[in-house]
C-alpha cells in the first residue's frame, strides 16, 4: 500500500462508484468525506435504503455527508472545513460550481463513454441500443456545461454482440476504477495534460447524446429492423426494461416486458408483430426482416421468466397477439 498526500472528497451513489471509492481507500489515499445521497424509502415495506457507496463507506469507518441539498451553507461550511486537495466523482448528482471549484486541484469525474460521445445520463444504454462495438471510461475536469470539462484520460472497452447494459456497466465498473485511481495518482504527481473536448471533434464525426431513458424510450415497435429491435432489448436490460403490449384472447391488454432475445434475419411475409409459438419453447415475433425469438419476458403482475416457463402458463400463447 502507498502512502498518498492527497485529501480527497469522494462524491458517488451506485453500485458502480463502490469500486472507484474501494481502490483509493485500498492505495492509502486519505478519503476526508465520502459524499452520497439520502437514504430513501424502497420496496414494498418501504424500509429506508442506503446507497451503495454509504453501506461501502460506513463499513470502512469513512465520514459521510448526506446532503438533501448541494448549495446548503451548512454542507458548503462542511467542505469547506474538510479542505479536500481534490475532489471525484463517480454516477453522482450535478454539482454546482460552489462544490466542484472548491478544491485546489479542482473536481474531476468518471464517466462511462469515451467522451465527448455519449455526454448525458445514460452512457451505457445508449451506446448499446446503437448497436457500438465499442465503448469506454473518460476521467475529465469539471465545469459549466455538463459532460463538457477537458479529458484527463481515457480507456476503451469492447462490446460484444449479445452483451447487455449490464454486462457493459459491469465492465466498465473495473475498468473505470482503475482510470480514476490512475487518474488520481497523475494529479498528484502533477502529471496531467488535460485535452478540450472540441480538439477531439472532427467534421466527419457524428456525436451521439445519452439522455434519460424514459418509458417512451423503451417500447418495441416491431416493424423497425430486427438487430435495431435486439438491440434495444439487450440496452435495456437488466434495467429498465424493453416493452410491448400483449392482447389476450378476449381483447385484454398486458404490459409484457422482454430482457433477452435473439434476432434471425429471414425473409417472410407476416405482418410485423406476428406471434408464433410452439407453446413449449418458442415465442417469436415476426418483424420487418425476420424474427426475435423472446426467451426472458415478464407479464404485468407476475415474475420475470425463461421463456419456457412463461409458456408453461400461457397454455394458449399461439392466440396472442402484439399490439402494434
């Protein structure tokens, strides 16, 4: 273990920020405060949950600082107090600039694309749903613009053809750990040569966004192309959720959710939407060039399923139908 000089105040809630936190504790930095959110009330008990990053912090003994708001004067006074060198931050709120410009050495943070593609909530989901063979971390400076500050460093990462959002986020969790503590350590050594992101941008270059995936974001229209509708799927999955509607015999709708799938590119000459089933093991949809076949759905109300055992109660899935 090494010994670090420099304080720092680490700003994170998710799962994906534990590993971030968990590799400056374990290289010796000094952590002055750990910054998170609230806890909550979640589940049908409505029992008060902690973040990720406070169950991690509380277990190794870290301050933290729960403010309900980020321009408090107390929390502020906080900081200030705590004299951080610097400070980082992983999957956490907008700061405002009395936050990031307090310390010295300024506030950086870890996002999950290589910027400057992919600014916006939902780095991960989006590259996916685009179907990218490749992604990554930026560690960057912040300021004004969201998703904007000058690149520290970054680190690309594959994405391979049937991986999900989370097989992604998992990898980019590690991956992401390690460019923030590099990241860390070349601050501290003065070792830095940040880039403006508009050097990176050339004429040719078309930069995506990432917003907010929003429910509108998540319904299958099935007559699009069948990699575009896979591809949305596995984006979606495990979190939120990719949707259509299911109309039963009798003209009732459902909301059925689909977490994974396959696409063969066939030619027919069935609507798009076309249930096809053998009742055991397949439960396919027609689309524009061919079919998916679902194979992890779940029914408004019910369990998320294999698609075998989801056909095990649907006896009369054949008379189905996809809403359009």
């Amino acid at each position: 273990m090494t010994t670090a000089r420099l304080r720092i105040v680490f700003m994170g809630t998710p799962e994906f920020a534990v590993p971030s936190l968990h590799i400056l504790v374990d290289h010796g930095f000094e952590i002055g405060a750990v910054v998170t959110v609230p806890d909550k009330p979640a589940g049908r008990g409505q029992q008060m949950k902690e973040s990720a990053v406070k169950q991690y912090a509380r277990s190794m003994g870290l301050r933290i600082l729960q403010p309900e708001k980020l321009k408090d004067p107390a929390f502020l006074g906080t900081l200030k107090d705590i004299k951080p060198d610097l400070q980082v931050v992983v999957a956490f709120r907008m700061l405002p600039e009395a936050v990031w410009s307090l310390p010295p050495l300024g506030t950086f943070n870890l996002h999950a694309s290589l910027l400057p593609q992919y600014r916006g909530a939902a780095p991960i989901n989006w590259a996916v749903i685009n179907g990218d063979a490749s992604t990554g971390v930026t560690t960057f400076m912040l300021q004004h613009e969201i998703d904007t500050g000058n690149i520290l460093f970054q680190q690309e990462a594959p994405v391979g053809e049937t991986d999900t959002a989370g097989d992604v986020h998992d990898r980019l969790m590690e991956l992401g750990a390690g460019l923030v503590l590099k990241t860390v350590q070349a601050i501290e050594s003065r070792q830095i040569n940040p880039r403006r992101q508009e050097e990176l941008i050339s004429p040719e270059m078309s930069i995506r966004p990432a917003p907010k995936i929003f429910r509108e974001h998540c319904l299958i229209h099935w007559d699009n192309p069948g990699r575009q509708i896979y591809n949305l799927i596995r984006g979606l999955a495990p979190y939120p959720g990719a949707w259509c509607t299911l109309r039963d015999p009798q003209g009732r709708t459902s909301t059925l959710k689909v977490y994974a799938s396959a696409f063969e590119m066939k030619a027919h000459r069935l609507v798009p939407g076309t249930l096809i089933s053998n009742k055991k093991d397949n439960f396919a949809v027609a689309v524009r060039d061919g079919f998916i076949s679902l194979a992890s759905v779940q029914l408004e109300g019910k369990k998320r399923l294999p698609v075998d055992e989801f056909l095990r109660g649907l006896p009369d899935a054949d008379q189905w139908k996809m809403e359009p």
